[in-house]
C-alpha cells in the first residue's frame, strides 16, 4: 500500500459509522490505510461488521456504542478511544437521524431531538476528543451537512437548522485552531442513496432526479471520496470550505 495521501497509521473517528455514509467513510478510510473508531448508536451487529470489513484492510478497527447527545455519555466514550488508540488525528462527524414533518405538526420533542442529535451531538464528540486533534500532526475535523443547510426543504425545519448549524460550527472552530494546523470543513451532501432515501416512493425520486443536474442520486462512497480527500494530505491548506458532493443542485 503506497501512502500517497498520507494515511497510513493515522486514527480516525467516525460517528454513526455502522451504516450509510458513515459506513462507507470508516471503509474507505481503512481503505487508504487509517486505524478507525467507529461511533455507532444501537446497531451492534451492523457496526461489528463494518470493523470486520476496515480490518481486512490490515488496519485497527474497533466499535464504540455511544448516545452522542448525552454529554456525559459522550465525554466517556471519547475518553476511552483515546485512552485505547493513542490519539485521535481525524474525527468525521456523520451521525444524524430525521424525524421529518411540516411545521404545523411537528412536536417539540422532534424538533430538540434532532438538533440534539445532529448539532450538539457533533458539538460534544468534537470537544472531548478535540485536545487529542490539538497535539496531532495532522489534525482533521470533518462535519456531513447537507444540501438543505442552504436550500431548505420542506418537512424538514428541524433537520435543515441543524445541518445549517453545523456549518457555523465548523466555520467558527477553524478560525479557532489553525493555528495549531488543525483543519476543520463540511463536506454537503445532496440526496444519496441510503436507507432514508429507500423509503422515497418512485415519483419523488423520480421528481428529485428532475433537480440534479447530473440526474441520478449520489452513492455513499461519492461522500467517502470527498472525505478521504479533506482527511489527506492533499487538503492540507483548506480549511472552512463546505464542499457540496451534490450532483450540482446548488449551483
């Protein structure tokens, strides 16, 4: 394995790695030679796997069972990956779930869980583990927003402020730590081919591919590409970009 994006032996964290595009990140990390630590919510068979899959790759590959929402919860377990890896130089902020409705009949509970999830849950992971990010050589933060951070969508206030938070957030911590060469960006994801998007019915996606310029829905290693890239080497003088893997819908 040549180490042309200079990945090899490096530690990456992944949240809400067992499926989707976290899935697919973990992987093509391993892939490029980076130990990961994937961040997984509930499904333990499903984030065992995907650690069985990146260890093929002759990397370290562990699982960690975690409520990224809970403050707590969240500092012990980023306390014990870096206790048990070493140090942390990438940390992916992925997880995020949906509990989609339109104004008039959303809740508050599916509001604040959402934002509980998407926003402070990114906020928590990357303040415990974000002192280890500080003393690497080579410290990456990258955050998955989405396309309707800037578009909007309907049925989806809650998820859309969360994921235009994250963009602020990111913003706001690269100005912070550049100076301890530590990159921070947002990769915005248009509408990918997952579980949620399986749910769609024939004439959405049909009426969503009438949107995208390149007209087809992205894969979840379209994302995992851009993200190896913002973890490489190669990016190492970008920093506070939102770089769009979107088949051109915003532009």
């Amino acid at each position: 394995m040549t180490d042309a994006l200079g990945l090899i032996g490096r530690h990456a964290v992944v949240t809400g790695g067992s499926r989707g595009i976290g899935r697919a990140i973990a992987l093509a990390l391993a892939e490029h030679g980076a130990n990961v630590s994937i961040i997984y919510a509930g499904q333990t068979e499903a984030a065992a796997q995907v650690c069985g899959e990146a260890a093929g790759f002759g990397i370290e590959a562990k699982a960690y069972q975690c409520d990224i929402a809970d403050w707590d919860h969240a500092k012990a377990v980023c306390e014990t990956i870096v206790e048990e890896q070493g140090r942390v130089d990438i940390l992916v902020n992925n997880a995020g779930i949906v509990k989609d409705g339109l104004m008039m009949r959303m809740t508050e509970d599916d509001f604040e869980r959402v934002i509980a999830v998407n926003l402070k849950g990114a906020f928590n992971v990357t303040r415990h583990l974000l002192r280890s990010l500080l003393t690497s050589p080579c410290g990456r933060v990258i955050t998955v927003s989405s396309v309707v951070a800037e578009m909007g969508n309907a049925g989806q206030t809650n998820y859309a402020a969360a994921k235009a938070g994250l963009v602020g957030f990111t913003k706001s911590l690269a100005r912070e730590v550049a100076g301890r060469g530590v990159t921070c960006n947002v990769i915005a994801p248009g509408f990918i081919e997952t579980d949620m998007t399986a749910k769609l019915s024939d004439q959405v996606v049909t009426n969503l591919g009438s949107m995208i310029p390149l007209k087809h829905m992205g894969t979840p290693a379209d994302v995992a590409g851009a993200a190896v890239f913002l973890a490489s080497d190669l990016a190492a003088y970008i920093t506070g970009e939102v770089l769009a893997v979107d088949g051109g819908m915003r532009m």
